[in-house]
C-alpha cells in the first residue's frame, strides 16, 4: 500500500538549534512531492514543490531536499515562530495528494 | 494564491442532524477538493468536487453522507448528514491553482465540527 510517512512525530528544540524533519514515500510514479505548514486552527499553508531526486528548494530557514526515497526539510537556526505543525504530501498520476501524520515542531527561546 | 474561504469556522451539532459548510474562492479554479482532518491523523481525501457533475468520492465516503454540490467555478458545499460523534473533525476545503494542475493545493481555513 502506498505510504508517506513522516518522522519524527514532535521535535522540539532551542532557538539557533538546527534540525532536519523526513517524510519517506512508497508511492510509485511520483509526480511531485509537497510541503504545507500548518498552524493551529488553521489550515495547511504552500510551502514548497519538489518534482526530482536532487532538487533542492530553499525559503528563509527551511530548506527542503528531495531523494529517490525521502524528502527532508532542514531548520537552519529555528525561531519560535517557526514553531508549527509540518506536512508532507506526494502526488501520483491519477490521484490527489497523499499526506503524512506531519511532525509537529516546538520552538522555545 | 486563490482565496479560499470557508464557512462556518466552527460549530456544535447534535447527534442526526446536517450540517452544510461552504467554500468560497476569490478565483476561477478546475480543480477543487475536501479533506478531512481528524486529531492526530493525516488530511483524509473526501471527494473532488466537479463543477456541474457529481462529486468524485474517495474509498470509504459515500454520496448520501457527504453530499457535496460544485454549482460554479468559485464556490462548493460539503453536507455531513446524519451526524455521529466520530464525525467531529475539521474539514478543509483546497482547491489547485489557476491554470493546469501541477499538484500544489491551496487550502481554507477549515471547519471545526463537534458533533455531541
């Protein structure tokens, strides 16, 4: 069966501590693989696209990788407001994205 | 980015009743969908929405308990029928952006239902 799955489940850290979520897939034919934040009571918000093993994509502290197998997005030097919930979702031919459980990220100063 | 907005935000209902939430897009759009999202558990794929057919439902979900109605391009409702409290969840409407479909979904804000 299909599967994204995302580790860890909760991460916490120190502000400036730099760190890496992974989300690892099973899917076949891969058409691009997704990442959402999402903030409490709200819904999950863009955050990045990867098509490729290789690609790289990078937006103030995160930056977000991609493999044949996994996908990571590192935490270059976290604040509390990056404090959140991260999502990751693929997309396979003929589907609608498929999302993991996500790993929520506690932040503290 | 489309906005998407999505009412009601929250609420409580009893057992057996409905429940309709709609969503809103300041934007033309193709492609639109509804999620559910259950604590502590992935986003869940209800249906797509088709504009002027019936939905597309997902494995598991079925027509009379989520009928859901796409009359135009900007704008769908989700109906919970009957409701249980293992429907107590929030549901999100998301929709693609303009143009074809690359994959990237944009969302609301969600509705928070009770379902007591």
């Amino acid at each position: 069966e299909d599967q994204v799955t995302q580790s860890p489940e909760a991460l916490r850290l120190q502000e400036g501590e730099s760190s890496s979520l992974n989300c690892s897939y099973t899917v076949s034919g891969l058409r691009g693989l997704f990442w959402y934040r999402q903030d409490p009571g709200k819904g999950p918000e863009f955050l990045f696209t990867l098509y490729s093993a290789g690609e790289e994509k990078e937006k103030e502290r995160l930056k977000a990788t991609l493999t044949k197998k996994e996908s990571f997005l590192h935490i270059t030097a976290p604040k509390p407001e990056d404090s959140a919930t991260y999502l990751c979702a693929v997309h396979q031919a003929g589907t609608a994205l498929i999302f993991g459980k996500g790993t929520t990220l506690s932040v503290s100063s | 980015s489309a906005v998407i907005s999505q009412k009601p935000s929250r609420d409580i209902c009893q057992r057996g009743t409905s429940l309709t939430i709609q969503c809103q897009v300041d934007s033309q759009v193709t492609m639109m969908f509804w999620y559910r999202q259950q604590p502590g558990q992935s986003l869940t794929l209800i249906a797509t929405a088709n504009q002027g057919s019936e939905a597309t439902y997902e494995s598991g979900f079925v027509i009379d308990k989520f009928p859901i109605s796409r009359p135009n391009l900007t704008f769908s409702t989700l109906t919970v029928s009957n409701m249980s409290p293992e429907d107590s969840s929030i549901y999100l409407c998301s929709v693609g952006g303009q143009g074809a479909w690359t994959g990237e979904l944009f969302f609301g804000e969600g509705s928070r239902l009770t379902v007591l």
